[in-house]
C-alpha cells in the first residue's frame, strides 16, 4: 500500500513537470508567431513605405505641383503643400514647401518676435534668439547687440560654424523647450526663399490675427486663394522676396500603420524635373514624432 501511495506521487510529479514543459513549449510557440506576425507587419508597412515614397516623387516630377494640387483624379487623392495630412493608398502623407517654413540659420526677426510673443509673452524675445543664433554660427567669439557668444554659456560649447540640425535651437541662449516644442515644426535648413501661399495654418495664426488666418484657410481649401486676395486680406505685399508659387523644396512625411506596427520617415528634396539629375535629397529621417530618433514602433 506505501509503495502504491508513492508510486502514485511519483506519477503526479511526472505528470506536474510534463504539463509545466508543455505549457512552457506552447508559451514558446506563441512569442515565435507574434513575433514572425510582427516581423510581417513590418515588412508590409516598410514596403507600403518604399512604394509610397516612390509614388509621390514620381507623380511630382511627372505633374507641376499646381496639377496635383487641383486634380484630384491624378493619383485619387487631394494635394497639398502646406503640410496639412492626407492620404495616398493608406500611407498618410504631409508634404511641406520649404519655402513655406522659418529659416533655421537665419530666421526672420520679425516673424521670430511675433512667435516668441505669442508663444513667451515677449517680443524682445525672438530678437534676442535671432541674434544668439548668428552668434552661434559667426567664426568670432564677440557678441552682437542682444546676442550670446561662448562667455554666456557654461556647459555648451558654441559651434561657431553654419546649423547642422535645427534641433541645435535647443542649446542657444533664449530658446526655452516650450518654446522649441511650438516652432520646431516650422523650421527647416533648407528654406528656398519665402513663399507666403505655402505657410502652413500653425504659422499664419503665429503672425497673422485670427479673423484673416480663418478666412486665408477657407479660401485656400476651397481653392480660391490668389496673391491679391492675400494681400488685400493682410496688407503683406506680394514681390521678389515674398513669393505666392511653389516649390522647388519640400519636407515630406510618410507614416504607414499595419496592425501594431507604425513607421514613419521625413525627406527633403528639391525637385528639378528637367535636369539630368532630377532631385536632390538634402536630409533623410526615419522617426515616429518630430524629435525622437526611434526608428519604429508599436502601439500599445
């Protein structure tokens, strides 16, 4: 009777360790399919990526950008240049004339002042950055009015060469991160002159009262917006300096989402549709928000 009584234990243990090493398999089996599903998705929405990437310079060499913008029936989907997003074939698309954005190297002061009292409460503000950031790229180590040189920083090393990366706005003198956060998005390194048509809505409501913005973005979406319209809504005079066209520089953001998987990357190009060289790309990112460095990632 002992001997039944242990045998049976025994059998109960054999049967508690297969169960654990079955259990353990089948928790196995689960992660290599998720992550097999996974690798899928990724494929997928990295191919969705190339293509849509292919696509869209392809039909922006092939069609002028006013084209685009107005028919529709060229690729199905409806144009546009000032960033606002839409869609082609499921991958959502911001593309954004250069020329519509704030210089990063040398921003206008004025525009500057208009965000930073706005944004900070001062106008003196965006002066004062202005000339911390010509300081900041000058070869000399003396500080303009209002600027900033290596004696006004203590733990940043001053590049004293031209911008890099428009994220360097963060270490100069004056430039606060809730300020970053608002004028990021607007600043590129590759500006191709001013093009007052091509700002986006962010931009016209930092330097424009809010009356004109609402009805410059009624008239622009229903696609009535001309440069005289424009400037008899704001008084800003249409010449040589301040373009009402578009192009030849653009910042385009392709984002694809297929189950949990979401890519995104940023491409700065300028189009030259009728030189042996067609474009020229100037920056190339792959990033999921507009200053992280992730390549990928998954909702959760």
């Amino acid at each position: 009777m002992k001997q039944s009584g242990i045998a049976l234990i025994q059998v109960l243990l054999l049967s508690t360790i297969l169960m654990v090493v079955l259990l353990s398999m089948n928790h196995q089996a689960r992660q290599h399919i998720r992550l097999a599903a996974a690798v899928q998705q990724y494929t997928s929405a990295n191919m969705a990526l190339h293509s849509a990437e292919a696509e869209i310079i392809f039909n922006m060499l092939s069609n002028l950008p006013l084209a685009l913008q107005k028919n529709a029936d060229i690729t199905g989907s409806k144009w546009n240049f000032h960033g606002k997003p839409f869609l082609l074939n499921d991958v959502t698309l911001q593309i954004q004339d250069t020329s519509g954005l704030i210089s990063a190297s040398s921003p206008n002061s004025d525009i500057l002042s208009q965000v930073t009292h706005q944004v900070m409460g001062s106008a003196q503000l965006g002066k004062d950055i202005a000339a911390a950031l010509a300081d900041w790229q000058d070869k000399d180590n003396t500080p303009r009015l209002d600027g900033a040189e290596q004696a006004n920083y203590s733990n940043i090393l001053v590049r004293n060469g031209p911008l890099q990366f428009s994220e360097e706005w963060q270490f100069v003198k004056g430039v606060t991160a809730e300020l970053y956060q608002q004028i990021a998005p607007l600043l590129t390194l590759f500006p191709q002159g001013v093009n007052i048509n091509q700002q986006p809505d962010s931009l016209w409501r930092l330097h424009l009262p809010a009356a004109q913005v609402t009805e410059l973005i009624r008239a622009r979406n229903a696609g009535e917006l001309t440069a005289s319209m424009f400037q008899q809504l704001t008084g800003i005079t249409i010449d040589e300096f301040t373009r009402f066209s578009t192009g030849p520089g653009y910042r385009i953001n392709f984002t694809v989402k297929n189950a949990d998987v979401r890519l995104s990357r940023e491409l700065t190009l300028r189009l030259m549709p009728f030189q042996k060289q067609p474009f020229d790309v100037y920056e190339y990112r792959l990033r999921t928000l507009p200053t992280d460095t992730i390549h990928a990632t998954a909702d959760n």
